[in-house]
C-alpha cells in the first residue's frame, strides 16, 4: 500500500465490510440506498483509504446520516465500544508534549488528523446514542472548545444509565478504556 491509497484487493475488502454492515444496521440510515454511496465511495480513493483506517483501528464505520448542504454521505464510528486500535490516547498534540513521564504513544487529534477524519463534537456524539447506545463500558474524546482547552482540560463522553455524560479531563491525561470516535463526510 502506498501512501493514502489502497490495492484493489484493500478496496474490495473494505467495500464488502461497509455493505455488509451497511445492511445489518438499517436503524442507522434508514431510507439511503447502498448503490448511491458505494458510487461515491469508488470515485473518492482518499476517503475510502480514511475508511480503511477507520475499519483498520476497529472503529467498524457505518453511514448514520445525510448532509443535504454538501451531498455527502456522513460515516462514523459504530463499534459498540471506543475503537480499540485508538485508546489510551490524550487528547491533542500540546498535552502529548506536556507530559514528562509515561507518555502515549499519541494523542486522539493526532489520530484523527493522520486518518483524515474528526474527532466527533458533543452534537454529533449524542446524535450517535440516539441510534443507539455507544461506550456503556469505554469513553471517547470530543471535540473540545478552544476555551476549555486553553485552560488544560479536554472533553469526554460516555453512555451510562440511559444518558449521555459529558466530563472534564486534563488533556494530557490517558486511560486504556479511553479512546475516540471519528466522522468522515464523504
């Protein structure tokens, strides 16, 4: 594989794993027709490779919406749990750097940035428990206000007791059950 581009055999893997989840989970995208997105899919290479890294890292993207605006197909993150292959992250590039003991490996927005992908807003997090419910067990990093962020803390999410809990972290801090969720527009 060369840099942000997939072999033909990577191609078809990954299109057979998005359909075949694309059709096991109607809820998500109820109305859209598989054969509109697989057409977008096949003629946008870097977005289908931002997919490959999304499935690669266990986040299991599916289509959960439908951006009139843009005419774009919105894929997220499914994976019952925060993505395995992006835990014990902090949060951005700075916190990563502040840290003088026991630093991960990288930080969510590093990640995400190297996918080509988003970190998830508080918006977009709820709207994803309204299909269904997500981290009962992990929690998952959300795009945090520069405000907050300028002051050292960072957001995150999770689902317990029926709701969604928005909390407050040190950005540099990092847990095993912690990770992200990404969006892609495609």
């Amino acid at each position: 594989m060369t840099e942000k581009a997939l072999s033909s055999e990577q191609m078809e893997i990954l299109i057979s794993q998005l359909e075949e989840r694309f059709y096991k989970n109607m809820h998500r995208h109820e109305g859209m027709d598989w054969n509109a997105i697989q057409a977008k899919l096949t003629n946008n290479m870097e977005k289908l490779w931002s997919l490959y890294e999304m499935e690669r890292t266990a986040g299991e993207p599916d289509v959960i919406g439908y951006d009139n605006g843009t005419s774009a197909y919105i894929f997220c993150d499914c994976s019952k749990e925060s993505p395995k292959g992006r835990r014990s992250v902090c949060y951005d590039h700075a916190a990563l750097e502040s840290r003088k003991k026991h630093k991960p490996a990288t930080s969510a927005i590093d990640m995400a940035n190297a996918m080509d992908i988003d970190i998830l807003t508080e918006e977009q997090y709820r709207y994803l428990q309204i299909l269904e419910s997500f981290d009962t067990k992990t929690s998952s990093w959300i795009k945090t206000p520069s405000a907050i962020r300028g002051l050292g803390g960072a957001l995150f999410c999770d689902y317990r007791f029926e709701q969604v809990f928005v909390y407050h972290n040190g950005a540099e801090s990092y847990y095993a059950s912690r990770g992200f969720r990404g969006v892609l527009y495609v």
